[in-house]
C-alpha cells in the first residue's frame, strides 16, 4: 500500500496481495468487500498489511472478510463489537 492521491485530494488505496488473491478466490468475498465504505476498505487494508508474518496476515483476511459479510447480510456493523474483541486477541504463545 501506498499513500498516493488522486487528482480529487483522496489516498488511494492498494490492496494488499494476499487480501486480493482472497478476493479473487470468491465471488462473495469481493461482493461484501465492495458494499464497505472506502474508509473501512482503507483501514481494514492497512490492518493486513500491518502483518509482519503470513500466519498472522491470513488471520486477518479471514477475520475481515467475516466482518464484511456480517456486514454485507445486515447482520452487525463492520468494526469490531464488543463479542469480536475475544476473536482479535489470538492466542499468544507461552514462551518456555
């Protein structure tokens, strides 16, 4: 991702490569992606991207995608609720 602007004064956003093969894998994935604001495609973006290892990338993808369909269905917001906040503090490994 970059922090270019358009003519019109907006960033424009890059999608990271993994979230974009996750997109392209399915037909529903793009279409919840699509009904997010830009804004929430810009912060969820930079959220992957953020990832320094694969595992932890692939996390997010799949924990963005989830919200996105909740989202896309009517069913809940797209930003994290108070039940999400359990499923994004992963497990963190017990050092020996």
């Amino acid at each position: 991702m970059d922090g270019s602007v358009t003519a019109a004064g907006y960033s424009r956003l890059l999608t990271p490569r993994d979230l974009a093969r996750a997109l392209r894998s399915s037909r529903e994935a793009r279409r919840n992606w699509r009904s997010l604001t830009p804004g929430a495609r810009r912060i969820a973006a930079h959220w992957i991207d953020g990832a320094k290892n694969a595992d932890i990338r692939a996390w997010r993808i799949a924990d963005v995608l989830r919200r996105a369909d909740r989202y896309a269905r009517g069913a809940g917001p797209f930003y994290p609720t108070e039940q999400d906040q359990r499923l994004l503090s992963r497990p963190r490994r017990s050092s020996r």
